[in-house]
C-alpha cells in the first residue's frame, strides 16, 4: 500500500465508513486511493468544502460516531473551518484529512501554501502533519482517538508528496511509537458521595425544575423516571429537543430567546435546579442566583458551574448517573400544585401556539406551516433547522415524539447548517424521512448548492423522502426582528431584504420535485403531498415576513425599543398588525 492507500484502509479498521469532501491535487492521492476504498468508505462528494464539514458534524449528532471530511490544501483547507467550528463548539467528534504542498515546497510561499497547523491550531483539539510514511499510523489512531475521546475535531495533514510514498510501518526503534485501534469509552460512574449529597438537595425541594440538553439523548428513560419521582417540570436546551416527547404533560419545551412560556415560568418559580447534560448559555432564563439549591450532571467537568452556581457538581454520563441517582430520590406526592400548575400552564401554550398559527397574514403565517406539519411527521422522522427566525417556529411548534431525532447548530449558530444537516441524516439513515426547516437567507447562502448534492445521490436511498422546506419571506428575519426589539430600529432595507427566488422551480430544474404554497388552507394538503411524493421535494411556503418571534418573557425594555423602533419602520402597518394579533393571542388564548 502506499501512504493513501494505507490511511483509508486504517479509518476503516476504526468503523469509519463514510467520507464527506470535494477533491483537489492538494489530495490526488486520497482521491485514487479512495476510488479502490469504496467497498469500505463511501465517498458523498459535496459542491463546498464547508458542506463537508457541517456533513461530518451532523453525522456525529445523528449517529454518535466520529465525522469524517476531507479536503485540498489551502483554499480547501480554509473553506472547511465553519463547519469544524460548529462541530468544535457543539462537542462532538469529527477528522478532518486535508492536504498540503509537498514537503521540499513548505517555506517557500509557493502556489496554495498556507500555514494548516496554526490555522487548524483554534478549531481542532490535535492537529499534526505527515512527514515521513512511519508516522502516518499514529497520526491516524491518535485523530480519531482523540476526537471520540474528547469530543472534539482533530485534523491529519498530509502533503501531497506523502500521499503517493509507499507506507511503511514505525521501526522497532527508538524514537518511534506503535499505536493500535480501539477506543473505549471512560468510565462515567459518578462519585456515590456526591449521588448522595445530590439527592438530599433534590429529596428537600418543593418545587423542582430540569433542564436538559444533547448530554441527555441517551437517557429519555431516565429523565422521565426522575421528573416523575421528583414531580419536576423539564424543559428542553435547543440540541436536546430530541429528549423528550413533547407529549408529557410535564414538559414545558424549549428554554431562551426561542422558548416558551411555560419554561419561563418553570425556571423562574423553581426552589430547586437539576440540570442534566447541557450547557445553555443564557443565564438570564435560569433561575436567579440563589433563588434555587442546583445540582448539575455532565460529562465534561469543565461545564459544570459555568451557567449557574451549582451546590452539586457531578461528572458523569447522563444516564448512567441519573441510575446512580434514582435509588436515592424519594417520591413526591403526586398532582401538587407545583406540577398541577406547570402541567396546565403547558396545556395552555399549546392551546396558544394553535391560535397564533391559526392567525392570518399576507399571505401566510409562517406557525401555520409548523402547525400543520407536527401531526403529520412521520415515525422516527429526522429533522434539522437553520438558524434564523425558522428555528423558532422548529423549537416551539413542532412536537417530538420518540423514536425521532433532530439537530441544527447550536453553539456556533451558523446560517445555513440545516440542509447539510439533512443530507448527513439521510445518508447515515437512508430509510428514515428526513425534513429541513430553512429561510430563504439560508438557502440562498449554500442551500442551492446542497440541492445538487440531493440530487447526485437520492436515488441510491431505499426510502426518497427528504423536505427541505423553505420559508421565503424575502427578509433576514431574525436580524430584522433582532434589530426592531434589541436596538430599537426599524428595518434596514439596504441590509435586510433579499431577492425572491422561486426555490421550488429550481428543484424541478434539477430534477427533484417542487411544490409551492401561499395559501393558509392549501398547507395541510402541501405536506401530504410532499410526504408521499416519489423523491426528494422542495417545500416552498411564501410567508409574512412580519410575525413576529416573540420571546416568552418581554421584558420593559423589549417595549421601549419596540415603541423608538417605529419612527424608522417602512413596514409600520403590517408589524403593528401582527404584533397586536400575537400579543392578544398570548393574553387570552382562547380568543382574539
């Protein structure tokens, strides 16, 4: 074998089978050597190196295995950093191949020769190059390793020269390492000390509130068997939607700026904190310091205490401390006012968000599209969400069940993740229906090129079906909503409005199926027909712009910005309109 050949048959040996990249002569030697691997890695060519690497974090997400991406020396390199990023800052693994100048080149300012290990050296917990064949199996074992073991990204450099050497195992010698394949997770059995100490904190509080997050999609189970012992309201961080089916009449939904009332109020009434496999940022939709006793659970100890001073800090995995812990909780007494009170708040929001996706706009409500999807999603869908005002309507309007998985990205945020995300699912789970929820922003920023993408490869899936829905409001929603309520200001037409693009048309240009709707009444049929069709379908909901994505919480400095913002509104009419509707929604919901 040479050194190619070599590095695909090791990711391989480690249960690596699937690579997402573009190719380049930075990489020709992984390219040809790739060509003879396909029995064991599968190639998903994507048209930009970023795709690849949100590819390879999605894939992470879905299916708990280290991504994998490549990608040619320096522009290559360069274009995949966002999507490492989003992998970095989400906590899950990912490897990143990417080439180099030849050896004898480096140094000399030559044609694509950029500095990987410093540009590499932020995103990625290790990053080393290849300079002589013996250590291209270290480099590989230790990359991947690493990734699993810290949850981290870690990047290989091979330069091209390298790539075409024949491979040669380390030397029985000194200053050389023989490494192996096989990785073991850590043992995560928490401390019984701190178990104990935990549960006298929980056993004494009256009123309990959790709050769960991607640390936790591993333990729906447990999470419900503790928020029934301790009768404790759960809310849900973002990236653990997927935790609980949104059913329980004990799970008050998503938390923060996109979340809902009953999570509010939950965290803000609470006496006691659990909060279990999540690090959400925003402290100012937790409890107020010393409001409430906290005992946090995590696996990375560097987490702990970071949002909220916990009594209890424990490391551990999610479900096998709150194991740990069930023994020692006592049963509260059932139907208390606390969770009477938090079960019939969560009634209500869901009577809410009826109302208001039943609200009328020019020329449709963009809740209505969300509404009329939830009941019809299929069983263990996949479903993925762009950032912008699309992930509101994803985190509160669309309910979970079990069995179903969902992901966007979260700490990075990034426009433009969510069709990645998609495709990633659907070629981890060919079988699966697979729906992203986009705006138009995001879809006009790589969303397209990811259509040609779906379009090289759905028909090699057993099962067709993958929505992309796109909302096109022909605004950057959530900016224009950000800068109306956070700055005062009305609409930046200059920066905000984008062109109307006839996204469903061009699905049909590339041979997918497209299908368009602006009509509230039409939206019902519009997803029966995109669920059944016989492949992947373009989704396209012509949507008010001007609903807003009211926070569950407005607090008097909301309103005074709200009240300077319309001096400067060029779309007075229709923001006052929507916004009184959606405020009288939220006042009486079962009228306005």
């Amino acid at each position: 074998m040479n050194v190619s050949e070599f590095v695909w048959h090791r990711l391989s040996e480690w249960g690596l089978s699937r690579v997402y990249g573009y190719p380049g002569d930075g990489v020709g030697g992984l390219d040809v050597a790739l060509e003879r691997a396909k029995d064991k890695i599968e190639y998903v060519q994507v048209r930009h190196e970023e795709m690849a690497a949100f590819m390879a974090s999605a894939h992470a997400k879905f299916t708990g295995q280290a991504g994998l991406c490549c990608a040619t020396s320096g522009p290559g390199a360069i274009h995949l950093l966002n999507g490492l990023y989003d992998a970095k800052m989400d906590h899950v693994p990912v490897v990143a191949l990417v080439g180099q100048q030849a050896r004898s080149a480096i140094g000399a300012s030559y044609q694509q020769e950029v500095d990987l290990q410093v540009l590499f050296q932020d995103v990625a917990e290790y990053v080393a190059q290849a300079s002589v064949p013996e250590q291209v199996r270290h480099l590989i074992d230790r990359a991947v390793r690493i990734a699993d073991n810290k949850r981290a990204v870690t990047c290989v450099i091979l330069p091209k020269d390298v790539q075409e050497l024949d491979y040669q195992d380390p030397p029985l010698a000194h200053g050389a390492t023989h490494t192996g394949i096989g990785y073991a997770e850590p043992a995560k059995q928490p401390q019984d000390d701190l178990v104990r100490a935990a549960a006298e904190i929980l056993n004494n509080g009256s009123k309990v509130a959790m709050l769960v997050g991607a640390g936790a999609l591993d333990a729906t189970d447990e999470v419900i068997a503790v928020a029934e012992r301790l009768q404790a309201g759960v809310a849900k961080a973002l990236l653990g939607k997927a935790v609980l089916p949104d059913d329980l009449p004990f799970v008050t939904g998503s938390i923060g700026l996109l979340g809902t009332k009953p999570s509010w109020d939950l965290m803000k009434n609470c006496d006691t904190f659990l909060m279990v496999g999540s690090a959400f940022p925003y402290s100012e939709f937790l409890p107020k310091p010393g409001s409430a006793r906290g005992v946090q659970i995590d696996i990375d100890g560097a987490r702990l205490s970071l949002r909220y001073p916990m009594e209890i800090n424990i490391v551990g995995d999610s479900s096998t401390a709150l194991q740990a812990l069930l023994p020692h909780l006592q049963q509260k007494q059932r139907n208390s006012s606390w969770r009477r009170g938090i079960e019939e708040g969560v009634q209500e929001w869901w009577q809410t968000l009826e109302k208001r996706a039943m609200d009328a706009a020019e020329p449709l409500n963009p809740q209505r599209v969300f509404w009329e999807l939830s009941p019809r999603l299929p069983e263990n869908a996949i479903i993925t969400a762009d950032s912008g005002s699309v992930a509101n309507w994803y985190a509160r309007d669309l309910k979970m069940r079990r069995g179903m998985k969902a992901s966007l990205s979260g700490g990075l945020a990034s426009l433009g993740a969510g069709t990645p995300y998609a495709l990633a699912g659907k070629m981890a789970y060919p079988d699966r229906t697979v729906i992203a929820c986009m705006g138009d922003g995001a879809m006009q920023m790589n969303g397209l090129n990811v259509l040609i993408t779906i379009s090289k490869y759905w028909q090699t899936w057993s099962n067709p079906h993958l929505i992309v829905l796109v909302l096109n409001n022909r605004d950057l929603n959530q900016v224009t909503w950000e800068e109306r309520i956070q700055l005062g200001a009305g609409k930046t037409l200059s920066t905000q409005s984008i062109p109307d693009f006839p996204y469903h048309r061009y699905a049909e240009l590339i041979g997918l199926k497209g299908i368009f709707v602006d009509d509230p009444e039409r939206m019902g049929a519009a997803w029966d027909e995109a669920l059944t069709a016989d492949r992947p379908v373009v989704l396209e909901a012509y949507t008010d712009p001007n609903v807003p994505p009211l926070p569950p919480h407005i607090t008097l400095k909301d309103a005074k910005n709200f009240i300077s913002m319309i001096p400067s509104e060029p779309e007075l009419g229709s923001v006052l309109k929507n916004s009184a509707k959606e405020l009288l929604t939220t006042v009486l919901p079962g009228k306005g």
